[in-house]
C-alpha cells in the first residue's frame, strides 16, 4: 500500500491550532500569560514587564489572544487569532 497524499501538502497533524482557553487551568493561562509579557515587554528594556500581566488576561479573556499550540514542537503559547 502506498501513501496517496500530495507530497507538498502539509500534514495537518503537524500544524498548529488553537486550544480552547476553557480547556486550561489557571495556572496554565497564567503561566502563558507570564510568558507571553516577558517575552514581547521584557525585549523592550521594560523594568516591569509583568505590568501588562492584567491587560494580556483580558486579552485572552476576550478572545483578542488565543493560544496556539504547535505539536512538531511540543509547546504553547499566545498569539492573535487567525
């Protein structure tokens, strides 16, 4: 038996998607939130980049940051939708 599929499609197993955020626990939210504020704030020579810890969580909240999950590379984080 051979392999039917185009050898120059992507394989969906291996894309990224979003999780859906009521499947997470807090801390796991928190944590992406941590994340995400020293990642994109903590570049910026900011002395506090968790200061926009509270408006990234409404963010999430209100579905402005979605959390995508990339399984080639087994981790998660924030990003704007698609």
């Amino acid at each position: 038996m051979t392999d039917q599929r185009d050898a120059g499609q992507p394989d969906p197993r291996q894309q990224p998607f979003v999780v859906d955020t009521e499947l997470l626990s807090e801390d796991q939210i928190s944590g992406l939130v941590d994340e995400y504020c020293t990642r994109y704030h903590g570049l910026n020579e900011s002395e506090n980049p968790l200061g926009e810890r509270n408006r990234v969580l409404a963010a999430v909240r209100r579905g402005e940051l979605v959390v995508w999950f990339d399984p080639v590379e087994n981790t998660a984080g924030l990003g704007a939708p698609a």
